[in-house]
C-alpha cells in the first residue's frame, strides 16, 4: 500500500514539474514573443505595399480628403516577381544541381584499410628480410607502410569519387520525394517579400504509405492484402517566419539560446500526435475532451493577414495552440521528465532540448536528436543588415520609393481631372430666373436680367496642368527604385530607349543584373543550401541502406558558385567563338567541344541538338564515297547514274 501511494505521489510531483516547465517556457514565448513586434509590423507594411495596399493611416487621411485619386502604383509586385524568377532561375536550372558531394581534399584512409596496409606491409618485410621480430621490423614496416600510402590513398580517392555519386544521387531522390523544391521555392518568396525564408530540415518523420502483397490464407491460396508500410524519412517542410520567435538577442542562428515555433493545429491533427513517438497521448485527449472548441487565440498579424488577402472572419477557428521549443534546458528538468542522462552526466548543465507545449503543458520533451545539436530551422534573409537576426526584403528596399511615387500619380491624376475642362465663376445675381448654372452643354446660352454690363454673369477659367513635372518625379523615382533594389527595369521586361537590344548586349546587362543578386544567392548557400543538405548526409551517414553512398565526403553549395559564373561563362565563350573567324584560328580548335559548353552554359541540352560522333562519321564517309563516284564519273569509268560507261564495255567486250 505504501509503495502504492509512494508511486502515485511520484507522479503527481512528477506533473507537478511537467506543468512547472510548460509555465516558465510558456512565459519565454511571451518574452520572444513581444520582442518580434515591432519587425512584424514591418513585415505587415511589407505585404500591404505588395499587394498594392494602402495603410489604414493613409487609406483614413485619403477618405478625409474628399473625392480624391486612390491609386497604388504596384511596382512593388513587379520588383518582387523579377527577383523571385530570377533567383529560382538561377537556383533550380534543369543542366545542374544547387549542390554537389565532393570527396575531402586529402580523404582518410578506412581503418580497415589501413590494418590491411599495415599487414601487406609485414608480410612483404618479412619475405624479402627474412626477419620474423616485430622489433626487428618495426622500421622497414613503417617505411614499406610510407610507401604504399599513395597506393592505397589513390584507391581510397577512386572509393570517395564513386560514393560521392551514389550520395548525390540518394540526395535528389529524397529532395524529389519530399518535394523539396516547391517547398523552397515557397520560402524564397516569404524571403523576397519580407527579408527572410524559413525552411525546416534535420529531422525525421515516418512515412506511412499502403500497398498491396501477395499472401497466403490456410488453404493455400494466394492473394493481394492491403499493408501499412512504414518507412523514415528526412523531414524537409516550409515554415512561414510569422510563426518563428528566436531569441531576440541573437543575430544568427549560432548564437541563438532558443527558438519557438507556433502551430495552429485542427482537432484531428492534434489527435495524429498521439500516433508519433515521445507525445503524451493522454494529455492531448484530456485536453481535447476539456477544451472542445480549442484554445487558439487569434494574434493581430494573423488578423491583419487575413484582412490584406480579404478573407473575413467566420466565427472561432475551432483550432489548437501548439508550441514547438528547440533550445536550452537545465539537465534537472530533463531527469524530472523522465529523460535518462547517464549515471556520469552534471545535471547543473544544460542541454540541447526540444520540447512540445499545448496549454501550457509537456507533450513532449527529448534531447536535440539532430546531429551536432542544431536548431532543425534554415533561416536565410534576402539581404543581411549588420546586428539583425531578419533580413531586408524588397519592399523595404523600395518603400520611399514606392510612397513618393504613389504620392505622385495621385496628385497627377487629381491634376489632370482638375484641368481636364474650364472652371466656372458664376454670378447669382446676374442670371434670369429659372436659370441652372450646373448645367452645363454646347453651344449653351445663359440669360441674365439687368445690372452692370461690364459685370458678366459667368465667367470661365481654365486650371494649370503640371503635367511634366509630376511625370519627371514618376520616373525619378522609378529609377531610384531599380538603384536601391539591384534590379533594373529590363529584366522584367521595360523597354528603354537606351537599352542594347541586340542579343549580345541584352546578354551582357542580364548578366550584370545577376551579379547584384550574387549576394542573395551566396546568402542562399549559405543560410538554407548547405545546412540543409547537411542534414541529408548525415541522415543518410547513418540511417542510409545504400552502402556505396557513404565515405569520406564534404557538401558544395554551388549557387552563387556555378550558377552565376555560368552566366558570365556564357558571355566569355560566346566573345571567344567571335575571334574564330579565319580558317587558321578554326583548325587549332576543337569546335564540337566548343559548341557544346556554349549550349550547357544556356541550360541547352547538347546531346538534343548536336550530332553524335558515329553520326558525323558515317556523312563524313557517305560525303567521300559521293566524291569519289563523282570523280571517277569525270573520268569516263561510272556514269554519273550508276550505270556502266562506253570503257566499261568496252573492257567487257
């Protein structure tokens, strides 16, 4: 009985802890929370002035105004879809890849392999010495082993270059079958947008997909049973930075104490946890049954979002507040969780955790499972500012911009409306009875009684049109927006009277539109790509079946590398080729090689266009035999038709 209630006060005071934990986190959200205000209030400007909206403020004074010209000049858009497509372009490029798997400058030797250098090198001492004393040899087996070494390095080369491969390979099938792309495709706008993506990759979840088998009943009959095949899988997911909150004294990801994610589950997916494991199957349930309607309390930018999109709001969400934390935790509170540490483990410390709330409760709680205990989060920004965690998107480039030149075309469309016709100044007193000044027509005769004649009873006048001024602010300030966001007008497609148009020269100003968002790519590779296919190679290092994949190997991220230098690469081979104009030069170049790095270097498959060795052989022979024939044609032998000549008759006669 004793021991009974001694568990059972166990584990009260063991959820006692649970609920103590979930509290102090739930008030660190509070406090990364209320730190991201101020930049989601940004980010909010940021999806107005892109979506071609005022700002409450504006939209107010604008409304005081009167009947005043409400047009939003959406160039905003424009500049965020060029630099979208033109970073996808560049990222995702049907002829290569965003990464490669390249062995190590100097790879390791296996220690296997190294037992068996070692070994090789006794026996061939031994055999060629005749000593049989590990002391006696120890010298000439250390040189034999210097000796062999370049041997068995170059094999072990060979075995890094063929794993590479097989790694790279295995890493495409998984970005294929998690549809990787589109998910960073996803994240690359958020970043266009608002100055950062988010991309979520590292950890792994379990692939539930049904097929059918053959099997056997208890008569011997066969048949097809539909299973449940379960398999793990590397996670890759998009995640929107509206539901990310760092630790707001952090400006990267390496010094970040911690890091929150907010989910907003439905009822049914917040029942599909219990299926995972480490989730507390019967704290979900409970909170369920108590809170039938959800806990999800709607924040202002979730609000605001849905305004902007002019999606109006239809009672509650009827949704669940789930809190997902990836950072420190004191290695007591673990052990009080149930985590087991080790007999030899300072539970003072803390620890790489990760831990799920709902309610304010422990639904889960682990030590980091990700390799070199990584927050599991790619947070890259379309431009770095200095001592900021969020980068700068494009809106924010072009935000003065954008205002002046909106100011502008509404004080240029109030113009013209205002001087688009005569004014009228029109005595009262003047007019005969029965007389509507309003109503103005052609050809129109207004009747006056009496007074002075030198007085008329309608005057006209008609209003300054600025025209030209206001339309040289609008291109000011179009111009300055091409500065301030690197990405000039004809590369989404404005015409410019001076603008190259032959393909040369458009070639060499794309090219030079490309080496602005360099930057962004490199901040690409190195914020998203790399981490990101890092965590696919440590995966596959140690839960991969593929054998032949694993190796001494490093991760290349190749965008702001050879994606971009294949754009200049483009131009040089292009001008190269141009000196090829005299016969002599020609022959000192193999042209076909030529040819075919021109069109790789314009994403332009060769193999679809260019012949094949044996086909430029066979015209090449077809091409003599036709010569000779026509040759011995001119000779008398052959008739040009096929048919035998006079000589040959004559030699048969």
């Amino acid at each position: 009985m004793e021991e009974f209630i001694d568990s059972e006060t166990e584990g009260e005071a063991q959820d006692i802890e649970l609920q103590n934990l979930g509290a102090r986190l739930k008030e660190l959200y509070r406090e990364y929370k209320d730190a991201r205000r101020d930049i989601e209030d940004e980010w909010l400007v940021d999806l107005r002035q892109y979506n071609g909206q005022y700002e409450p403020d504006v939209i107010a004074r604008l409304d005081s105004q009167g009947a005043r010209s409400k047009v939003f000049v959406g160039l905003t858009r424009t500049k965020v879809m060029a630099a979208y497509s033109r970073i996808v372009d560049l990222m995702f490029q049907a002829s290569d890849t965003y990464f490669g798997i390249k062995p190590t400058p100097r790879p390791t030797i296996d220690p296997l392999k190294m037992m068996e250098m070692r070994q090789q090198a006794t026996q061939e001492v031994a055999a060629a010495s005749g000593l049989m004393s590990a002391d006696g040899m120890s010298d000439l087996v250390a040189e034999r082993m210097a000796e062999l070494e370049p041997m068995f390095l170059e094999a072990e080369k060979e075995i890094a270059d063929e794993a590479a491969k097989e790694m790279t390979v295995d890493i495409l099938d998984q970005l294929i079958e998690s549809n990787a792309d589109q998910k960073i495709k996803s994240a690359i706008m958020e970043a266009c947008i608002f100055g950062s993506g988010a991309v979520k990759s590292g950890t792994v979840s379990i692939d539930r997909s049904q097929s059918y088998s053959r099997v056997m009943d208890e008569q011997g009959n066969s048949g097809y049973a539909l299973a449940m095949v379960e398999k793990a899988v590397p996670d890759i997911e998009s995640v929107s930075i509206f539901d990310l909150y760092p630790d707001p004294y952090c400006t990267n990801l390496k010094d970040c104490d911690g890091l929150f994610r907010r989910h907003i589950l439905t009822k049914r997916q917040l029942r599909d946890l219990k299926d995972l494991p480490g989730f507390d199957g019967e704290t979900i349930e409970h909170i369920v049954k108590t809170q039938r309607k959800g806990d999800h309390t709607e924040e202002t930018h979730e609000r605001t979002r849905r305004e902007i999109s002019g999606i109006n709001d239809q009672g509650e969400s009827r949704r669940y507040e789930v809190l997902e934390y990836w950072g420190c935790i004191d290695g007591q509170d673990l052990e009080d969780h149930g985590v087991e540490l080790g007999d030899d483990v300072d539970v003072t410390q803390q620890f790489d955790s990760n831990v799920w709330l709902l309610a304010g409760r422990v639904i889960k709680i682990q030590m980091n499972p990700v390799m070199g205990y990584k927050i599991p989060y790619q947070i890259f920004p379309y431009e770095r500012s200095p001592h900021q965690f969020w980068g700068t998107g494009v809106p924010r480039m072009m935000r003065d911009s954008q205002s002046t030149m909106n100011a502008a075309t509404r004080i240029y469309l109030d113009n013209m409306a205002l001087s688009s016709g005569p004014m009228l100044e029109v005595n009262s007193d003047l007019l005969a009875a029965g007389e509507d000044p309003t109503d103005i027509h052609p050809w129109r005769v207004f009747l006056r009684e009496g007074g002075d004649g030198a007085m008329p009873a309608v005057r006209f006048f008609q209003p300054i049109a600025n025209a030209n001024g206001l339309t040289s602010i609008i291109d000011i300030f179009r111009r300055f927006a091409d500065e301030t966001t690197s990405l000039p007008s004809y590369t989404h497609g404005e015409q410019t009277k001076s603008l190259n148009k032959t393909a040369t020269g458009i070639s060499m100003l794309m090219g030079a539109a490309n080496v602005a968002l360099k930057s962004t790519i490199k901040n690409l590779d190195d914020f998203l790509v790399r981490p990101m296919i890092e965590s696919l190679f440590h995966f596959n290092m140690q839960y991969g079946t593929n054998e032949k994949s694993k190796g001494d190997l490093k991760v290349v991220a190749r965008g702001s590398t050879a994606l971009i230098q294949k754009e200049v690469q483009s131009q040089r081979l292009l001008q190269f080729m141009s000196l090829l104009g005299n016969p002599e030069d020609q022959m000192l170049v193999n042209r076909p090689q030529l040819l075919k790095q021109i069109a790789e270097s314009m994403d332009i498959d060769p193999e679809a266009f260019m012949k094949s060795e044996e086909e430029i052989n066979a015209e090449i022979q077809a091409a003599q035999q036709q010569q000779q024939m026509l040759l011995a044609a001119s000779q008398g032998d052959i008739a040009p038709d096929g048919d035998a000549g006079m000589g040959g008759i004559n030699a048969v006669m």
